[in-house]
C-alpha cells in the first residue's frame, strides 16, 4: 500500500495514475514510482485517483502492475482509500474503494458516483469502474449500480454499524468475513433482508442482494421466501447463495434454485470476494 495518512507534513492532495505508476504532489510530496502496487491511500486533502488501463501486465508505457489478481476482462484488482478531502475516482472495473478510517457514517452511490460524509471524507466523485465498497464503523447506505454486464458483480463490506445496502441489478454480495473484531456468526433472513451480528457488524438491511459471505463462526442462513433477485439473472428471483466460511453453519433453504457453495470458483481476484460463476454446490 501506498499512503500519506501518518505523514503530517503533506500540505496538499496527490494526482495517481496507477496503470503509470506514477503519483504526483506538491513540495511535500514530490513525484513518485510505483511499481507493483495495487492500494493507495491518499491525503487529507482533494486527491485525484485514476486507476484507467491498470491490469497485471506491465507495459513500457504502464509500469505499475496488480499482483492480487484480475477479473476476465483483465482488470486486476486495486483500492483507493482517499480520506478528508473533495476526491475524484476513476476505477478499472475491478477497483474498490474503502472508508474505513471515517468518523461517521457514509452515504456511496456508484449509479450517481457520489460518496459523502464528514470531514474525515469529504464529498468524493466516482467517475466509474468502481465495483466494491468498504464502508466505515459506523451506520453507511451503500448503494450499486444496474450491473448489467454478464459475469460481474458488486461487492459490499458495511463494517460495523446498522449498514443498508441497496441493489440496483446484477449480482450483488454482502460478506461478512473480513471484519474486524468479529467474535461470533451472523443471522441471514434473506426473505426479510436481515442480517444480525455483534457489535462489529451490527443490524444491516439488504435489498436486493442476492449473495452472502458469512463469517469464520456459527452462522444461521435462512432463505425461506426469498424472491427478490434482480432481474436478468439466469436462475430467476428465487436464486440466492451462500457461503459459511468457517464454523459450523446451519442453511434453511426453500426451493431450487439456492446455492450453498463448497469451494471456490471463478473469483473476481479478492480475498473474500467472488463474482457470479459456476460452481461446485450442494443444492
């Protein structure tokens, strides 16, 4: 990870082109290199982040390179966490965007490339190519894009805090593995759009999310009734998945089609993220 966060001399925002490696500032920054390095953190201030062109292949004209991996399209994953400051971000299609050191609560929509929240996040543009959220400690509404495009997906993480997370279309997922401080599993209701954990994950509401990461603890799946898939999708509005991680999991299904998946499959190149794929299940 590239960051500034700790660097209290930084006096202004930094401009990254990540595909070129290169992040350019002022005194206080210089111009740097990067090579091989998929996550930046950026300043306090108005960064401009643009991960346009940024696969795993480097070029003479495009150093800096992914090694976390790529989705189909040759995207390779990246992050941009850009703190205080009015920030503009431009995503590869396999870029994810963090809020995890906000004060407060934040309000994301990728269809109106917006995110918003207080000083300690400003009011961010997402200009596109952005496909994953992590939201901060605190209650966030997160919301997706019509995600039309066969083999996609949208990711979300809420964190702590009463999170609401909206679907606009294609396949969506919510997981719950990656929080920190978790000591217990999660209780999915998909039908209700429920899931309820301990204090790192709290009380969030789903809409139209059609997959769930559980945690590494007992988890509780429940999927009785659920018929609120988007449209477009090839199993119709019933399909739903899940997947328990560890612990001793306990799914409540209601008819084809469910998935409950054993292994993984095609991912999307993110420690615990996973687009649509075909998969090893049981059913």
């Amino acid at each position: 990870m590239y960051e500034f966060r700790t660097d209290i001399i930084v006096t202004s925002g930094i401009t990254v082109n990540l595909a070129a490696g290169t992040v350019v500032g002022d005194a206080s920054v210089g111009s740097d290199t990067l090579l091989s390095i998929e996550s930046v953190r950026g300043t306090h201030f108005s960064d401009t982040y643009d991960a346009t062109g940024f696969t795993t292949v480097p070029t003479i004209a495009l150093l800096n390179a992914g090694s976390a991996g790529a989705i189909n399209t040759g995207a390779a994953l990246n992050e941009f966490e850009g703190l205080g400051g009015d920030d503009i971000i431009t995503g590869n299609g396999n870029t994810r965007i963090a809020y995890i050191n906000a004060t407060s609560g934040v309000t994301i929509d990728l269809a109106f490339g917006t995110a918003t929240g207080d000083a300690s996040v400003g009011h961010d543009t997402i200009t596109g190519g952005v496909n994953s959220i992590i939201g901060s400690g605190f209650a966030d509404t997160l919301y997706g894009t019509s995600n039309s495009t066969p083999l996609t997906s949208e990711v979300f993480d809420g964190g702590a805090g009463n999170d609401t997370l909206v679907d606009r279309g294609g396949f969506d997922m919510a997981v719950y593995n990656a929080n920190l401080g978790t000591a217990s599993g999660i209780t999915v209701n998909m039908a209700a759009g429920t899931v309820s954990g301990d204090a790192s994950i709290g009380n969030d509401i789903l809409s139209s999310i059609e997959s769930i990461r559980g945690t590494n603890f007992n988890d509780i799946y429940v999927a009785s009734g659920f018929n609120g898939a988007s449209d477009g999708l090839p199993f119709g509005a019933t399909f739903n998945e899940f997947e328990g991680m560890g612990g001793n999991d306990i799914h409540r299904e209601w008819r084809y089609p469910h998935f409950v998946c054993e292994c993984f499959g095609r991912g999307n190149g993110q420690p615990g993220r996973h687009r649509y794929r075909q998969q090893f299940c049981r059913v």
